[in-house]
C-alpha cells in the first residue's frame, strides 16, 4: 500500500521493509492484476442498464442466432448439393 499511496518506490520499500526489489514487483504487480480482475467483473449489469440498451442487447442477441442459422444452412446446402456456396475472398468477375 506504501507504493501506492505514499508512491514510494520498490527501491525504498525494500530498504524500508528489508525485502527484495524484485519480490515487491512481483507481490504489488500480483495485486493489482487482482484488483483489475475484480473491477472488470460487473455485478447484475442487466438489472441497472435502461430499458433502450436491454432492448438493443436482446436485438443482438437474436441477430447473432440469425447469421449462426444461416451459416449452418449455407453449410447444411453445401454438404447436401455437394457445391460450395460461400464466395471465396480475392475472387474476380468473369
């Protein structure tokens, strides 16, 4: 906490607790991970989002499904006509 509080540096904290630099790096680098993992984690997001935005998610949601679904037919009419389908990238008008 001295480091990021007082901002004192490895260097002094290691004199000042007579422990290696490289120790307090790794310990005060280990927390701090830690914290950032825990801030990014947000709790019952849906339950405080307005009423627009939980609209606009479930919208997405469903055209998510959709381009999965259609993938998968495009997919299902390749196997089945034995001719691919999807337009290959790079290919030129005859």
């Amino acid at each position: 906490m001295d480091h990021q509080v007082n901002g004192l540096s490895y260097r002094t904290l290691g004199k000042k607790y007579g422990v290696p630099i490289s120790t307090l790096h790794d310990m005060i680098n280990k927390k701090q991970r830690k914290y950032i993992k825990q801030e990014q984690v947000p709790a019952a997001v849906d339950e405080t989002l307005p009423d627009d935005v939980k609209i606009l998610k479930e919208e997405l949601r469903k055209a998510k499904l959709k381009i999965e679904l259609q993938d998968l037919m495009i997919d299902i009419a390749s196997k089945e006509l034995g001719v691919d389908i999807r337009k290959k990238s790079g290919t030129r008008r005859s």
